[in-house]
C-alpha cells in the first residue's frame, strides 16, 4: 500500500525496516551522533541507552508498516548532495483510517539541519498521502518552543495551500512521562490540489 521507495530532487525515502538500516550506524545515531540532544529536545523519545532498543525502533518501523498503520522512513541525500547514502534521519506519516488523515513526523541529524530537506520530504509525504491513499487530510505540528521546527513546517505548509489550526493543549506525552502542548498545522487534499497543480 504504501511507497517502498520515494524519490525526490535531493533525497531518498526507503522503509524504516531491520533489514534496510544497518543496526550499528542507526544506533550510533540514535545514541550519540554529534548533537543528538538537541535533537531528542522536541521529540517524544531520548537518546537510546542499547542497541536492543535501537532494534525495537526498526522493528516497529516494519510492524506498522505491516498493519497499514504508518509509513515510517529512513532519509538518505542522494547521489551528488553531501553525506549521499548516509542517514540523515527518519520521517513518514501514520494514518487514522476512519479520520482520513495522515500525520507526518520527522527528525533529522543535525548535520543535515538547514538543507531545506524537512519540506522536501513532506511534499513528497503529502503527495502520496492524498495521491496514492486518496486522504482527505495531513496534519504537522511542533512544540510551541521549537522555533527551528516551526519555521521549517510554516514555510511548507504554507506553500502546500494549508494553514495554522491552533494550539492544542497537553496534547503529547514525552517517553518521561512529561505532557506538552503542541501547534498544529493542516492541509486538506483540495487545498494541496488548488497549490500545486
């Protein structure tokens, strides 16, 4: 159902699946890659203590994929961008079926920050949401504090026709149990279409 592959101008999207990514270099990443605390400072989970953690991580990037839940994603920049075939992250959308909405997620290496790579893969994500799986909606958010995230999503969604719904309030919990409010961000299929085409 979901695109084993995406393409786009810079990068290359393939499964978050154990047999895809290297196990050892996800988990160098994941655990101590230069700048992982900023990173996991706005994200739902910490930097990760053990390889068998880093597996699990894999693991259910297939498993959700497997039940039509998610499509989960490691990004690589492609031949001729700096760090080609590295990765620079994880990002996809899991799907709320009966909602026909899509919510997109990502993070990237901080290395790889300030490329424009996070709109580049959302407009590829949001193509095949409402393309390939015909949703009515993608929805994007942030933490209020994460200014780098949100002008990355502002700019994006912006240019994909969609708009700035509101703050919700004690809308995340974190991997500690902490709760945070979020903004979040909507487009629907027909303002893509009326934006893009």
């Amino acid at each position: 159902m979901f695109p084993e592959t995406i393409e786009t101008d810079r990068l290359r999207l393939e499964p978050r699946w154990p047999e895809r990514v290297d196990l050892d270099e996800c988990y160098r990443i994941c655990s101590s890659d230069p700048g992982i605390d900023e990173v996991t400072e706005y994200v739902t989970w910490d930097p990760h203590e053990t390889k068998k953690e880093t597996l699990e991580f894999l693991e259910r990037g297939r498993e959700r994929w497997e039940d039509d839940e998610a499509a989960d994603y490691v990004i690589r920049p492609r031949e001729g961008e700096d760090g080609a075939g590295e990765i620079a992250g994880f990002g996809g959308f899991s799907v709320d079926w009966e909602k026909r909405t899509a919510l997109l997620g990502t993070w990237l290496r901080k290395r790889f920050w300030g490329r424009g790579y996070s709109g580049e893969r959302a407009a590829a994500l949001v193509a095949v949401a409402f393309e390939d799986l015909d949703l009515d909606l993608v929805v994007v958010s942030h933490l209020p504090e994460n200014e780098q995230s949100q002008r990355a999503i502002e700019k994006y969604v912006d240019r994909l026709g969609g708009r700035r719904e509101g703050l919700l309030r004690n809308s995340i919990t974190f991997a500690d149990g902490g709760v945070h409010d979020e903004v979040r961000y909507s487009i629907s299929q027909d303002e893509w279409r009326e934006a893009t085409e």
